[in-house]
C-alpha cells in the first residue's frame, strides 16, 4: 500500500481469492445426488435456523456470538485510531499490526487443535472471549509495546474462537443440515456485527477512541461470562446416577440368573431359581 498505493493491494487482494477459488475447484469430491425436498422451500430454508434455536446449547453458542458481535465491529474503525491517534503512526502501519496479529493467530491456530483433543470445543470459549477482551483494553494504551502485545493477544484469541464455536455447531449438527445450519449462524451474527461496524464509525469520529475500545472490550467480556456460565453439555439420564445395586437372598441350593432388559423397565430384577 505505502509503494504501490491502493489499487495493486485491491489487485492482489482479488488475486487471493481467485487462487483459492482455484485450489477449491482443483478438489476431486464425491458427493451423493441431492434429496428432492419433502417440504415447503421456506420450511426447508428455515431448518437450519429452526435446528440452532431449539437445540438449547447451539441456542446459547449463537447468544454469545450475537454478544461478541454486537461489540467486535467497532474494531473495523477504532484500530485505525488507535495507530493514529494512539500511536501517531501513518496509516500504513496497520500492515505492521496486521502482522502481529497474524502471528498471534497461527500460533494458537496451531495449538488449538492440541487443546480441543484434551478439554472439548466448549471449554475454551469463555477464554478466547476473554483474549480479545484483554487485548482490546492493552490497545486503548497509547504505547506501542503495550499495543502490539494487545494485538497480538486479540489474533491469538480469534482463531480459538472461531474454530471452537463451528466445532460445537458442527458435531451437534446433521450432515444433510450443516449447509443450512451455518448459513442461518452466519446470518445471526453477521447483522449485529454490520450494526457494529456502523455504530463503531459514527462513534469513533465523535468521541475519545478509548471510550469505544472500552465499550468493545466490555460486550466481548459480557460474551465470556454469558459463554463460561451456558455452554455446558447437559448430561444424559444414564450419566446422572450409577445403575442400582441388587442385594437378593438366595436360598441354600438356588443361583440367580440375570432377566434380559424389559422394555418400559428401568430396572432389572433376578429371577431365582432352586
């Protein structure tokens, strides 16, 4: 940008997305013939939407995104105060920050993986909340060690993030409904974070840049407290109690032989016989 200006970084911005639309297409994937739809279109539409809302916990992951959402848009402005105001650097050192970031992401990017096999998707979630909390308040810092720390905290926790919440989508989701499912996801979070971006610009040109920084900071908190207290798998029946003991008296010359399972019974009972 700082060389060339903005059209080539524009250029080689739609360059990326072409080499990956390449590499996409380059895949070899063996799909089943779709289904015919059984129902109406707007019911067959709805159904991913439909299936996050009822499903309590995929109900509380879009609650908390929706939360995040809400505060993280204001980002897309107050970074570029944060490096003019904050720092007193052009504009061009956002590619720097960027950079930073980029590095905070690949990082936990890579040891995401790790931690997931070891605690679940769920766990993590109220910690990378708290990541880019904390990295957003490092930012309203107007020193530049302080800020990049923050920044690279903020990278290391959108990653977490994101590979945390499409996990717990994805492994409580059908396959023949995930295309749907993520879809609605990406809708009831995408118009809070458009709102955000909007509310984030007006205030931004209005008022100190750390007041909305420290709004940001305090929904995305908000997200983490609402994630650690909702997201919790809810045990099934069998898990709640240890099967029951059977203590039975056996006369002098009998053995017991255990009864198949009944259906409609919750308990078996010994049939003794002499």
């Amino acid at each position: 940008y700082a060389g060339l200006g903005g059209p080539a970084v524009a250029i080689l911005d739609a360059a990326t997305f072409l080499l990956s639309a390449a590499a996409l297409l380059a895949l070899r994937v063996e799909e089943p013939a779709p289904v015919p739809a059984e129902q109406h279109f707007l019911r067959e539409a709805s159904a991913g939407g439909r299936h996050l809302l009822g499903h309590p916990l995929l109900r509380a992951t879009v609650v908390s995104t929706v939360i995040c959402m809400l505060a993280l848009g204001i980002s897309e402005s107050a970074f570029f105060a944060v490096i003019d105001e904050g720092l007193g650097r052009p504009v061009e050192f956002l590619g720097v920050l960027g950079a930073v970031q980029g590095v905070g992401a690949i990082v936990a990017g890579i040891a995401i993986t790790a931690v997931i096999r070891r605690t679940g998707e769920l766990r993590p979630i109220p910690w990378a909340f708290a990541a880019l909390a904390l990295g957003i308040l490092l930012c309203t810092s107007g020193s530049l060690p302080v800020v990049v720390t923050g920044v690279l905290i903020f990278g290391g926790g959108l990653p977490v993030l994101l590979v945390c919440l499409t996990t717990t989508i994805q492994r409580r989701t059908p396959a023949a409904l995930q295309g749907r499912a993520f879809t609605a996801y990406e809708l009831f979070t995408g118009v809070p974070q458009l709102l955000s971006i909007l509310g984030g610009a007006i205030a931004v040109s209005l008022i100190d840049y750390r007041i909305p920084l420290l709004v940001m900071a305090c929904g995305i908190a908000a997200a983490a407290v609402y994630s650690a207290l909702r997201l919790r798998e809810v045990p099934t029946g069998s898990e709640l109690a240890d099967p029951p003991v059977l203590h039975v008296d056996v006369a002098p010359g009998g053995h017991i032989v255990e009864q198949p399972p009944v259906v409609g019974h919750d308990q078996q009972r010994p049939v003794v016989r002499p």
